[in-house]
C-alpha cells in the first residue's frame, strides 16, 4: 500500500477512489503522500435493496459505521454512499424511491460527518435519477470517442445545476485495445474532462490486480499498472495529461480586462476584488466602473490595485461602456445567475453578473444599449450578437459567487426592476414577444432558483426496450401550460375573475364563478410549494425542523411576490396585456382584398419577407406563419384582435408578376371567452332581478366585444396603409 501511494504521488495523482469503507491506517497513508481518498461506501447496489425484510435498516447500520471509522479524518476527500445501482434495479423499485432512499443515505452521512463531501456515483444508464441534494455530481462514463464524451459531459454540466462534476471513472482495457490505444485514449479523455469544465477525473483503474469480491479478475486489465506494478505506457500519458490540464503549457492567453461597475456596492465590492486578486491568470487587468456612488465605494477600490473611473450616476449599460472603452484587453468580462441554452454548449443568453466578450465584437455592434439602467442589458446584448451571426458559448466551469437580496424589501424592489427591463426589451424587440406579454426562448433555461410547476414533478424516461438504453433520460415539457400560472399576468386574471365573483354574489352564479377563482388562486400557491419543497439551504441538516420550515415558508412567500412585482414593473414601463404596438392607422374592421402588378419577378417568400420587415421596424407585432397556417403574415392588434394576411402570385409571361393580397380579421379567443362569459353573467343577473350586476356585467361584455373589434380595426389599418405604400390598390 505504502509503495502504491508513493508511486501514485511521484506521477503527480492526489485522490484515490476505493469501493469499500477503508481501515483508519490507511487515510493515515494517504496523507503521509499528501493524497486524498475518496471513500466508496459500496452495500450491495446489485440486490433489490428495498424489499428485503431489514436491508434497508442493515445498510444504514453500515454507513454509520464505515463514516465513523473516517470522519474527521484530513485525508477524506469525500463520501460516495453508492455506485451504479443497475437500471433494472431502478426499474423494479421505481424511480423516486430510489431516490429518496439515496437521500437518506446522504441525510445519514452529513449526520455523522457534517463538513464532508458526499456524492452518489451514477452512471448513464440512470442518469434520470435526480439527486439535487448532493454536494457534487459524480458519473462513471466509458466512452472510446473523445467527442462523444465531450458532449456528453456537457450535457451533465446543464443537468447539474450549480454543482461540481466529477468525472468518476474513467478506462479501457488494455487486454483487447493494446498498451498504446490505452494510453492515447486515456490522455485524451482526462484533457477532454478538464477542458469541458470537469472538477476531476478519477482513472480506472492503478493497477491490473483487482477481485471482484473474493474472485480475481482475469480477463481483462484497465489498471495503469501491471500486476507487479510495472508502469504500462498510460501511466505515463495519464501523468502528463493531468501536468498539462486544464491548460495546455503552449496556449496563447489573451489579455482580459475585468470591468466592474457598482453604484453603491461597497457592502460586495471588498470581497469582489478581494477574489479578482486570487485569480490565477497571467494577464489580466481590472476596471472599476463607479456609476455616481455615495458610500464608500471609492475608498474600497482605492485599496486594490485597479483602474478606477468615476462617473457620473448613467445606468448600468452606460457604465459597461465607459469600462469597454477603457479596456485594453482582447477579451472583456464583465461581473456584476441562470443561463438560457440552446444547446450543452450553445447559449441564446448568459447573465450580466458573468459574461465575457471579445471586445471587437461589443464594438461592432456598439456596446451596451444606455436604455437599460438596471438590468435587461444581457439580454439585449446576446440578442444582438447573434443577430449578426455571431456565437455565444456556455462554460460550466465559469463560476461567480453571487449576493442574493438581503431583505424581502430589496428583493421587491429588484423584481420590480426586472419588471421595468422586460417592458423595455419589450419596447424594443415586441416580436419576441407574445400577446401577453411573455417572452418565448428558443432554448431552454437551466439552473437553480427557477420556479417550477407542476410539470417538474413528472417527466418520461427513455428507457429503450426492456430497458436497454445505455443513455436512459429523464424528458421534461418544455412548454407547459401549467407554467402560466407562474407568469406575472395571472395575478390580472385572478383580478377579473375576483371582479366575475363579485358580480355574482347573491345569486345562482357564483356556484360556478367562485371554485373557478378559488383554483386560480391556489394554482401559484401550490407550484410555489413545489419550489419551497425542493429548495436546498446551506448546511440544511444541522438546522432544526422548524427552522427549515420557516426557511420553506419564505421561499414560498417569495415564489409568489415575484410574479407580483415583477407585474408592478412591467406595468409602469408599458409591458400590458392591453398594450398595442405600431403606427396610427384609420381602422380597417372588415375584410381587405388588394392586388399587385409588377413587372419583375420576386420570390413570394421575399415580398413577404420585407412586408414583416417594414412592419418590424414601425414597431408593429408582426409574426410569419407557421407549417400548417393557412395564412403568410399576422399583426397583432391587441389581445382581443388581430388581422392575417395571405399572398397569392399569379405568374405571367415574360417574367411579370400579379399579386393578390387578402387581410381577414381575427378575434381571439380569449375575446370569444371573456364576452360570452360577461354576456351569460348580464342575462342570469337580469333574469334573476339582480339589475345592478346585470348592467355592469352588460357594459363589460360590451367593453370586451368593442375592444375586439377596435384591436381587429387597428391592425388591420396598418395592414392596409402598408399594402398601399407597397403599391397595390
């Protein structure tokens, strides 16, 4: 033992993993060599564990024991409490069980060494297991193509939220590959895990002579090392690989120009530069941005060695710029979390508090948008880059430490200002936006600190027939409809149908109208529980029951102020589900036929093309339609109303071309809805000699049908006065 850790040491290796509880004398070794262990708390993952009479009690009994033998202990790296339960136990048992059985495992292992690690080592034939609790995430992976474990090991880095990923094992068998594949494979491998973000790699395996339980294995030989330990090439490779990573000793390093910009953050700043200080980069210079402080701010920037630039108080953006310009840096990163991506590595948006550009490509297209003071500026500005074709990577391994709201008070006034920034993203890009106001992403969100609806509590697993799959996932709706009930404008529905109830009291209606509002409002109640529940506290278990209960209940409480401020923001900035988008027009409310003689021939696709384009830029809502649309163009109106637009191109010789252009008008169905049911509660009332209810009932469903008719009339005029500068008739 002394002899293979020494041996390990001297090739530059500081953690060995071992699948069963170790003997005290043995970490004691470990930290003679200055290596780590990372202890395997292996207990028969292979049995159907959970229905045997006592199994579940004799393998807590022997986690207890084995973490009491180690803890404390300095040599421990960490705790796996199990590895690889087979998919077909999984299977049997269930899912969730599994789960929450691993769970306790966890609770069990923090109870009896609360500083530790403690991980569950997985793999991909069980990747859907979902184990948020974890301190890191840990996957044994065998796969012989380096791309194909690169985007692999992306795919877990967007799975793992905010955690560490440690590669848990790595190898091949030298037995059927030969010495030298073994060695090309593995260095490959360990350079591969590092440069895609990994925290670790742990290779499988030392040495040839293993047992499989009393049983020595034969038939095939993983080990860096033969039997009598003689060196195999990969030792030498693997040993080289780990010197060389995560930066090769050749790489060309740019100058980055870190670019802080602060009003009023002396409370973070100390600790902001503080870190910066602690990078371990060869060159790299930062810029203090201080936008009109009036606390300490400077002083604190004072004592670091920073450029620092006061300016005047001009916004979050214009304080960006100010840095940008200042940098002398290839690359600009910026530090002020959840990223959007369309792919493992392919981002539509990152966040401000941990961006990096190069600075050529902020300055093609001028830097940061001065309209956004406080927040929107990431958005805007990944919005633009891809724009102009331009690719935003997703590191994993990129990590800031970020200072949540101290106070419920700030929290508010944050999402207030989120709010405020989603109107004005709105303002400028309404075609990203639906008639409600929300925002469609083409990729999808990851991390932690997103609501969840009900969605999240199911899912299918691909598991392939007889479950076979080797890569077994979890899928999940991206698109639920459950979500709505987390957006900001449920709270105005919750307001209609309250006014709806209202209308009702004393008489036969609302026996239907009161459960409506009743689910309405417990809908976000209950999806913010979901959130509560599955929220993760910091050193959780040495808290009391009650304790985490109030933690619980605050999240609750703030899962639902969220949607309610940041509903406050969009209204003061514009952003309504009644708001209208683009030029004044006499309204058109019936339907339009016009046409089109030209003389040169166009792709219709073109000529619609630059119809959405014209009305994009007045600043209309304007959206192609899709593969089983029958129309070419619509434009919003209002949320009641909207008008379609259908090209037909008749082809004459030589080359010319006749257009016929048809605008229809559109209700919505929430305008069909909302005047059927005001209309359904006025006649009731009436009938039932309620006539002050009855007449306001009336008047809103006469407001609903007016509205409907006036949004169908607006866009439709704007549809006709830009047919006729195009030039038909």
């Amino acid at each position: 033992m002394k002899r293979d850790f020494a041996q390990m040491a001297a090739n530059g290796f500081n953690v060995v993993r071992v699948h069963t509880g170790p003997p005290r004398w043995l970490l004691d070794v470990a930290l003679e060599h200055g290596l780590r262990v990372m202890v395997g708390l292996n207990w028969g993952e292979h049995m159907a564990f959970l229905d045997e009479p006592g199994k579940v009690e004799e393998i807590e009994a022997r986690i207890r024991r084995w973490i009491r033998v180690c803890a404390g202990h300095s040599a421990v790296f960490g705790y796996s409490i199990g590895n690889e339960i087979p998919a077909s136990i999984v299977r049997w048992h269930g899912r969730r069980r599994v789960e929450k059985f691993i769970e306790r495992l966890y609770r069990i292992a923090k109870e009896e060494d609360p500083d530790a690690l403690v991980t569950y080592v997985n793999y991909p034939s069980t990747e859907y297991l979902r184990l948020p609790f974890l301190d890191f995430v840990s996957f044994n992976v065998y796969l012989e193509s380096r791309r194909s474990l690169e985007d692999y090991l992306a795919r877990l880095h967007s799975l793992s939220e905010d955690h560490p990923v440690l590669l848990s094992e790595i190898g091949l068998d030298s037995l059927r590959n030969g010495e030298e594949t073994q060695a090309a494979m593995l260095s490959g491998q360990v350079r591969a895990a590092f440069r895609v973000g990994c925290a670790g790699v742990i290779v499988f395996a030392w040495t040839d002579e293993w047992y499989h339980g009393k049983f020595r294995v034969e038939d095939w030989a993983f080990g860096l090392t033969t039997r009598d330990r003689t060196a195999k090439p990969a030792l030498q490779a693997v040993s080289r690989a780990f010197a060389e990573s995560p930066f090769p000793p050749d790489l060309h390093w740019p100058k980055i120009s870190v670019v802080v910009s602060t009003l009023n953050g002396a409370a973070t700043l100390r600790d902001t530069l503080a870190g910066l200080e602690q990078l371990d980069y060869p060159d790299y210079e930062v810029i203090v941005v201080n936008d009109g402080s009036t606390d300490a701010t400077p002083q604190i920037a004072s004592e670091y060695h920073v450029r620092l630039i006061t300016t005047k108080n001009q916004g979050l953006s214009a304080a960006r710029n100010v840095g940008t310009r200042a940098a002398t840096g290839e690359i600009v990163a910026f530090i002020g979390p959840n990223p959007v991506l369309l792919s493992d590595t392919v981002a539509e948006h990152i966040p401000g508090c941990n961006m990096a550009f190069r600075k050529d490509a902020l300055e093609a297209i001028g830097g940061f948008d001065p309209v956004f003071r406080a927040a929107g500026d990431d958005v805007d500005i990944c919005w633009r880059l891809r724009d102009r074709g331009e690719l935003i990577g997703y590191s994993p391994a990129a990590v800031v430490w970020h200072h949540r709201r101290k106070s419920i008070r700030r929290f508010w006034k944050q999402q207030v200002g989120y709010g405020k920034a989603e109107a004005l993203l709105e303002h400028k890009w309404p075609a990203r936006y639906n008639s409600i106001g929300q925002l469609s992403w083409r990729g999808r969100l990851y991390g932690r600190g997103v609501s969840l609806d009900f969605s999240a509590m199911h899912g299918r697993v691909y598991q392939g027939v007889w479950g076979t799959a080797p890569f077994q996932s979890l899928y999940e709706s991206r698109n639920s409809r459950w979500s709505m009930a987390l957006a900001p404008e449920w709270y105005l529905m919750i307001a209609l149908l309250a006014g709806m109830f209202l209308l009702s009291l004393g008489w036969g209606a609302s026996i239907v109208v009161g459960p409506i509002l009743l689910v309405a409002i417990v809908l976000p109640i209950a999806q913010a529980s979901i959130s509560a529940r599955r929220a993760n506290f910091v050193a959780g278990t040495r808290k009391p029951w009650w304790s985490l209960l109030g933690l619980r209940v605050v999240v609750l409480v703030l899962d639902l102020l969220q949607p309610m401020a940041r509903l406050r923001g969009r209204i003061r900035g514009g952003l309504t589900p009644w708001r209208r988008r683009g030029p004044t027009a006499r309204p058109r409310y019936r339907r339009l036929e016009m046409t089109y003689w030209r003389d040169k021939r166009e792709a219709p696709e073109e000529t619609l093309r630059k119809l959405q384009a014209e009305l994009s830029h007045a600043g209309a809502i304007a959206r192609a339609g899709g593969e089983f649309d029958s129309w070419d163009l619509e434009l919003s109106g209002g949320p009641l109303g909207r008008s379609r637009l259908l090209l037909a191109v008749e082809e004459h010789a030589p080359g010319k071309q006749y257009l016929r252009f048809r605008v229809s008008p559109k209700y919505s169905k929430s305008a069909v809805v909302l005047s059927a049911a005001f209309a359904a509660l006025a006649i009731s009332a009436l009938w039932s000699g309620v006539w002050l209810s009855g007449l306001v009932s009336a008047i809103a469903a006469a407001f609903v049908v007016a509205r409907a008719l006036t949004d169908t009339g607006f866009s439709g005029g704007i549809m006709r006065d830009l047919l006729e500068r195009f030039g038909a008739a």
